[in-house]
C-alpha cells in the first residue's frame, strides 16, 4: 500500500521548559528571637488561617511588658497627681507637661512590650499545607531564620523563562498548551503575567500561566510549554512507513511501479504520525504498509 505525500500547513510550537508552582507559598520567619517551646504542626499538615504554627519561650519580653507595666501605674498616678496640682494653681504648666509626657512614652513602652509579645505566637497566614519543617522543639528561632515552609495547593501555576526572541508570541490571557511530567500530560494554562523586561542574564522573559486543577498535578513538578510560532509547510506521513537501519531513516518511494530507497530525516511525531523533514518531495507515492519486505529496485504491484 502506497500513500501520495501531500504537503499540509501546521502550525508549529517551540517548547520551554519551567516549573509547576503554588500561587501561595511563604516561608514562615519569627519577627522576635525565642526559644522554640511548642510547635505542633508535621510535615504535609492542613492548617487553616490563623492556626498556631509555632509558639516561643519569650520570657524577656514578658519581664520588660512588666517592667513597662509598673512604670504606666507609676506615672498614670504622677499624670492625674500633676493634673489635680495644676487646677489648684500648685504646680507650674512646665512641671505638668513633663508628667504627661513620662505618661505617654510609658504608656508607649507598654504598647511596644505587648506588640512583641504578640509577635511569640506565630500563625498561619492562609490555609494551606506544611511542605517543609527546618525547625523543632527547643531550636532557637531568630529574625531572618526560615523555620517552616507553607503553600496552598488548590491554585496552581506554571512559570517558564521564554526567550525572548519568541517573546512577542505569548499575550496576557492567551490559553497556552503545557505538557507536565514525563508522561506529556496536556493541560490548558491561562498567561496571566508577563515580565516587562528582559533577564540580561539568559534574556529570557519570565511568564506566569495559571493553571486549572488536574490529577496528580503538584508544585515542584516540570514541565513544557508549547509558545506557537508561524505556521510552515509539513509532510507527515505514517510511523509504519519510516524505516530504521542502524543510526539511519529510510522510506520506499514507488516510481514506475518499482520501489527506491530513499534516506530521510524526521522531525516532530503526533501520535501514529511523523514529519518528513527532507528525503521526499509532496507528490512522491512512498509505501506504507510491507515496506521491511522490499529490497531497493524492487518491482510492486501497488493495491
């Protein structure tokens, strides 16, 4: 069996390579130095929004909120004195005013000792899961340490350096192909943003796709982007028909109802079909079905 080469328009992709990740993702820091005393969540944990992630021993923050304490009491009862003073006209308006600005920086030492001993408790800024522990019990948290790492796995994208040769070819909101795993799973991503510069570095240009939800789909996960270029010219014939001898691509070209051997080179596949990228021209009959039984110079009877 015979098939006349006909030369079709295909629209062709170059894909580029990124990573599948999280929308919402924070690594969790402590804003005051502590020892770790509870830290109650695992490794892959659901939490929920304001859920307690860890909680530190700040016994020096909880002496200083007391230390500002009893210096408000004091300095309330030196205020209202100074203040009762004043309306008897014992007490001078210079004298006054410093008794309520002692009130004041006081009652501001409380509310700075309190905020820090807030800052002990640290929760979860959203609802997610726990993807990595850097910490435990007993360990010192200090400001700028990671200690845990969080994400939420429901809203998914897919980020991807696209040169930026080819960067004109990807527009905001345009739905994009991307193929994930080494599986090639196909999933439709939406371009959300684009960089509005280049990298100077690899000049590409970064492209954020969001991405719906899907199977096994997961954070971390690699993955091609198809970016459509122009469309060309493309002879695709069936896989049957191609030939493999060693490291060479062979076809039978039927002419005069003789069959020739001709070396080809292919390009891309889909499915049970492959591109003829040279070898062949559009209008050759080529065999496809029984060709691993001819020999070159063969005559055939084409059915």
């Amino acid at each position: 069996q015979v098939l006349t080469i006909a030369s079709t328009p295909q629209s062709t992709t170059e894909d580029v390579m990124g990573t599948v990740e999280a929308k919402l993702h924070a690594t969790i820091e402590a804003k005051v130095p502590g020892r770790i005393d509870t830290l109650p969540v695992v490794l892959g944990q659901s939490v929920k929004a304001g859920d307690l992630l860890l909680q530190l021993d700040v016994r020096e923050i909880q002496a200083k909120l007391d230390q500002a304490s009893a210096g408000l009491k004091q300095a309330e009862r030196d205020y209202q004195r100074a203040s009762a003073l004043l309306a008897q006209q014992a007490m001078t308006q210079a004298e006054y005013d410093a008794a309520q600005a002692r009130y004041q920086v006081a009652k501001a030492a409380v509310d700075e000792a309190e905020s820090m001993l807030a800052y002990a408790r640290v929760a979860a800024p959203f609802d997610g899961v726990i993807t990595r522990k850097q910490a435990d019990v007993g360990d010192m948290a200090m400001p700028g340490k990671p200690l845990l790492e969080m994400e939420n796995p429901s809203a998914l994208r897919f980020v991807a350096d696209v040169p930026d040769a080819i960067g004109d070819r990807v527009q905001a909101g345009a739905q994009l192909k991307v193929k994930i795993g080494s599986a090639g799973q196909a999933i439709d991503g939406q371009v959300t943003e684009i960089a509005p510069a280049a990298n100077p570095v690899n000049r590409t240009l970064q492209v954020k796709l969001d991405l719906p939800a899907a199977p096994g789909l997961r954070s971390g996960q690699f993955g091609r982007l198809a970016v459509p270029l122009a469309e060309a010219a493309s002879i695709q014939v069936p896989a049957s028909a191609v030939l493999r001898r060693g490291q060479m691509e062979l076809v039978f070209v039927v002419t005069d109802n003789v069959a020739r051997l001709r070396l080809v080179r292919t390009g891309k596949r889909w499915g049970d079909r492959v591109e003829l990228l040279s070898g062949v021209s559009p209008g050759d009959r080529i065999v496809t079905e029984g060709a691993a039984q001819l020999m070159d110079g063969q005559p055939v009877e084409v059915k």
